[in-house]
C-alpha cells in the first residue's frame, strides 16, 4: 500500500471524479486511475463502481474512509513533527 495511492482515493472521494482529482493534484488521469486500481488489488476489493465516466463508491469504499483519512492525517503529522528535528 502507497500513501499516495490513499491520497488519490481520497482526492476522488472530495471531487467524486478521477478528472477532477488529477487536476487538484497536478497528474494525469491514466496515473489516478493507476493508483486506484492498485489500491483496489492491494486491499482485495473494488472501492467504487465506474459508470461511463461516473464513480459510485461501493459500501467497502465507503467503509474505507474514515482508514484513509486516518492513513493520511498521521503521515502527515509524522512529517511535521519530523520537521521540528
């Protein structure tokens, strides 16, 4: 598992599109939609439902939330915290 592969995810969850997400973090869409899929094959299960160009979070997406947030919000800290060295 990536931290940004878990920052992507949550970029996608706000905006609710991978287009919109890739432009928030300055990378293309084909590396969002990369890091999605490998996130999916890392955890062993599907976090949204793409329809045509819309994304639907499936429950265990939506179950994932508030562990990426989490993820994300400690590595962040460490890193300033780290700082203060």
């Amino acid at each position: 598992m990536n931290i940004d592969h878990i920052e992507s995810f949550l970029f996608v969850v706000e905006y609710k599109s991978i287009h919109k997400a890739a432009q928030a973090l300055f990378l293309t869409q084909p590396t969002i939609s990369a890091r999605i899929k490998a996130l999916e094959s890392n955890l062993g299960t599907q976090l949204f439902i793409r329809k045509g160009r819309s994304l639907i979070l499936t429950e265990q997406g939506k179950s994932f939330i508030p562990y990426a947030q989490n993820i994300v919000g400690t590595y962040k800290e460490s890193q300033l915290h780290m700082q203060t060295f």
